[in-house]
C-alpha cells in the first residue's frame, strides 16, 4: 500500500492522504475580498487529488496584507465570499479547506509581483501604507521602514489574529494555519535578524518567541477543538545569526503545548541576498525531518516537491508525515491523480472525469509532474 495514499489525523480532522495544496497568493483580490479566480482556483484544487487545500496568506487586518491585491478576513463582506466559496466548492467535492491566516509585517504595502519595474514601497497615495515590525528595519533599500510595534499594537495584531479565526470558523473552514515564516511579522519576532527589541519581546530565544506563542494562545482558545490547528515556522533563515533547525524545534514545541495539531516547515525570505546553497528537489525536507524527532504533532514539508515516488519514499522514510504543494500542483493540477496511477493507488478522481481514466493513461506515459 502506498504510504502516500494512506490516511492521516491532523487532530480531529483526518486526510484521505497526505497530499495537501499549500497556500499560494493569487494578488486578485479587490479590497481584500475573494474573486471569481478565487472560485476557479480553489475549485480546481479541490478536485486535484489533494485531501486539503489551504487559502492563500489572508491578512488579519487591513495592513496585514503583502499587497492591496491579497486577500483579507477582518470584515463580513470577506466572511461571506469565503463561506460561499466553501459551500459552492462543497457541492462537488468532499475536500476540507483551509486558510492561512497571517500578517505581512514590514514585507506589507509592497506592489503585485506581476507589476514590473515598479519600486518596493507602494506609497499611502497609491493605497499603500505604513506597516508595521518588531523593530524600525526595512527589508531592503527603498522599502517601507516599517514602525516598531507598542504595547498596544502587540494587543491590537493579536485581537486581529482572533477575530479573523472566528470569521473563519463561520465560514466553513475545517483547519487554521497562522503563517509564522517567510519573513512575514511572527517570523520577523522569532528572528533575531529582524528582532531588534530590549523588551521582553526581544533579545533571547524565549523572548523572541513569546509574541509569536502569545498569538498561537489567543487563537487557539477561540478556534474550535473540534477543527485543525497548526502554523507554517521556518526551519532555517540560511544565514548567520538567524533562524536554526534548533530553534525551529522549540518554537515547534511551545506550539504543540498549547496544543496544535501540525507545523509546516519552510524556510528562508526574512532578509534579502541569502543565497540558499544546493537548490534542489526536497531541499526543505530536512528542516521537516529534524522538528519532526523532537515533537509529537504531524509535521508537513513543503518546497521542490515534484514526483510521486520523491513523496512517497519521504513519507515512507518517515521524514515527514504530509506534503504540501504549490508551484508543483499549478503546473499540473491533477498531480494528485497522476500519482495515484503512478504509485498503483486508486485514483482520487471526480466522478465527473472517471471516464478519462483507461484512455489517458492505459498504455501511455504518467504525466512528467507524477513522475
């Protein structure tokens, strides 16, 4: 039987298999509501083969976004777009959804990826603002210098934390992943690259993880226990002075004692110019694999994931207990169902589609993605 065709618990919530889409930007959203791409993603995703599939990073409050185009959950015109997503997509497909809730920090008020040329800082006139971060630091030459977070600025992101995980408890989601990597505000306090603080939100490994854990508490005391809970962390920033597997392990930890049911383990992107050595296909893996000896939660790896038999034998060697896809399952949104076929596990295909199944592959090459 095929390790990654096998079920998982992710606390109360259990997964056909350990396949799971990852949250991915769209930048299509108008003042922080979902669009009709949104439905067509998300849709497609649900029926991918993957048995969960999280919505993109979504601000917590207005100056939480990475952009003006990302999506947001601080108002009820969000929380309804999400819940008719969740109930539309439910109509065709038993997939769980998620959603990445986060807060961009002193990464916010920048420009879509796709608008080329333009400068890092979009300015309060263009729709931009001023964000916020543990301490005064840009992340590079001509972005914002974002404003050191107070008392009541620590309070004010933290009650946004928890009033965007109660909208989405009623919207429908099944599972909640605080985003605390990718340089982005709970990753910019764990890291002492980006933490400059003296306070007690600054200077030890303790102290640098008390906003973030503080935030994993308040979130997790109004989130559902009969919902999955969990965070992205960051296993290594690549560079001195950073983020360590070490310390990715405690902050994996302090998660599990308050009582979250996975982390997903990336990397990197909390100051610029890091040159990540040996790029390659599972390069992430052992960032998964080293918090993974030290707690009980399940525990996700994400990153250069691309055939079937690379997930399979990953699982199967115990390095990490699920996947996450991204870039992998935009180039072919049926990678689930490829791999299925590739590792002799029943196909996870809609019903709809069934009959593409003998034609497609009797006899033909398994598509490149799958292996």
């Amino acid at each position: 039987m095929s390790h990654l065709f096998s079920p998982i618990a992710l606390g109360p919530l259990t997964l056909k298999n350990r396949i799971t889409v990852a949250p991915m930007c769209q930048y299509s959203a108008i003042e922080g509501t979902p669009q009709p791409w949104h439905w067509q993603h998300l849709g497609s995703m649900a029926i991918s083969g993957a048995s969960l599939v999280v919505v993109e990073a979504t601000g917590v409050e207005p100056d939480g976004r990475i952009t003006t185009a990302c999506t947001g959950l601080w108002n009820d015109e969000q929380e309804a777009a999400f819940a008719r997503i969740i109930a539309d997509t439910r109509s065709f497909s038993d997939t769980p959804f998620g959603i990445q809730l986060a807060h961009a920090g002193r990464k916010a008020s920048t420009p879509t990826p796709w608008a080329v040329g333009a400068p890092p800082k979009v300015e309060i006139a263009d729709g931009g603002w001023e964000p916020v971060a543990p301490s005064a630091i840009p992340f590079a030459e001509g972005w914002w210098t974002p404003v050191a977070l107070d008392e009541a600025g620590l309070e004010r992101v933290k009650a946004a934390f928890v009033q965007a995980a109660q909208r989405a408890d009623r919207a429908g989601f099944d599972l909640v992943e605080l985003h605390g990597a990718h340089g982005y505000l709970l990753h910019e306090f764990a890291s002492a690259l980006t933490n400059h603080r003296t306070d007690r939100y600054g200077g030890s490994l303790e102290n640098r993880l008390r906003f973030p854990l503080e935030v994993a508490e308040a979130v997790r005391a109004v989130w559902p226990k009969s919902k999955a809970l969990g965070a992205r962390i960051t296993g290594s920033d690549w560079t001195p002075g950073g983020v360590t597997p070490q310390e990715a392990t405690a902050f994996a930890q302090g998660l599990e004692a308050l009582g979250y049911d996975f982390v997903d383990v990336s990397s990197g992107a909390a100051v610029p110019g890091v040159k990540i050595p040996g790029r390659e296909p599972g390069y992430q893996v052992p960032f998964a694999a080293e918090v993974k000896k030290h707690v009980g939660l399940k525990v996700s790896t994400v990153g250069m994931i691309v055939t079937a038999q690379q997930a399979e034998a990953l699982i199967a060697d115990g390095q990490a207990d699920f996947i996450a896809l991204a870039r992998t399952v935009l180039d072919d949104p049926r990678w689930g169902i490829h791999a299925a076929v590739a590792l002799g596990a029943e196909p996870p295909t809609a019903k709809q589609y069934a009959r593409a199944l003998p034609d497609l592959w009797a006899g033909y090459p398994i598509a490149h993605s799958a292996g």
